[in-house]
C-alpha cells in the first residue's frame, strides 16, 4: 500500500466513525476508535508515538508525541475542536517532518461535516 492508499483508508474509517459517533467526544475516545476500526481493517496502527529530534548527532527526546501513525506511512493527529488553528497545522507539519514521513492527515471530528474537519498535510 501507499501513503495515498493508507490516507484514504484513514479518511473512509473517519467518515464511518463520526456518522456513527457524531461530533463532540473526547479526541481519546475517537484515537481509540480509530485505532480499532483501522487494525480491523488489517492496517499497522501506533499510538502516541514519541518523536525525538535530531539535532546534529544527538535524537532529543523533548516531548513530541504523534497521536498516531499508520503502516509507518501517514501520521494522523485527531483533534475534537469547534476550529482547527493554524498552529495544529504547523504541529502536524513538524511531526511529519521529524518522523522522516511524507505525509500527515489532521482529523477534526469536532466539526459537524467530517470532509470540513480533514485537512492533508504533505512534506
């Protein structure tokens, strides 16, 4: 599978996910939701997954954490807010950046249309 092929798989789960749920649960239940209805679908799913920088030589363990990421391909990080900030963008930005990745997707289900909560970050 691809990046593209993973993302889209993301995108399909999320959809199902916020029909069923809707918007307005804790971004931990929808990480845990995710996480389930991706493995189901036989994908590779971390959680939380720290994300040290390198600087020169030396990998920094500072405290950046990736909510998720799929098949070592897409990070995804999950929000559940009324608006996404431009900082969650620049976030996702970084976290891709720093995991070497070539693409990250930011899941809002905080809003009441999910295609208005899913923005896609590329490095």
């Amino acid at each position: 599978m691809t990046a593209d092929d993973v993302a889209r798989e993301i995108v399909d789960a999320c959809l199902k996910i916020h029909r069923k749920l809707g918007p307005g649960l804790l971004e931990s239940v929808y990480e845990s939701v995710l996480s389930y209805e991706l493995k189901h679908r036989g994908l590779d799913v971390k959680i939380q997954v720290p994300l040290p920088v390198k600087y020169e030589d030396v990998f920094l363990e500072v405290g950046f954490r990736a909510d998720m990421i799929v098949s070592e391909l897409v990070i995804v990080e999950l929000k559940s807010v009324e608006n996404v900030l431009p900082v969650h963008k620049k976030q996702l930005l970084t976290y891709v950046r720093i995991a070497d990745k070539k693409l990250g997707l930011l899941i809002n289900f905080g809003t009441e249309l999910m295609k208005d909560g899913i923005t896609r970050i590329i490095n």
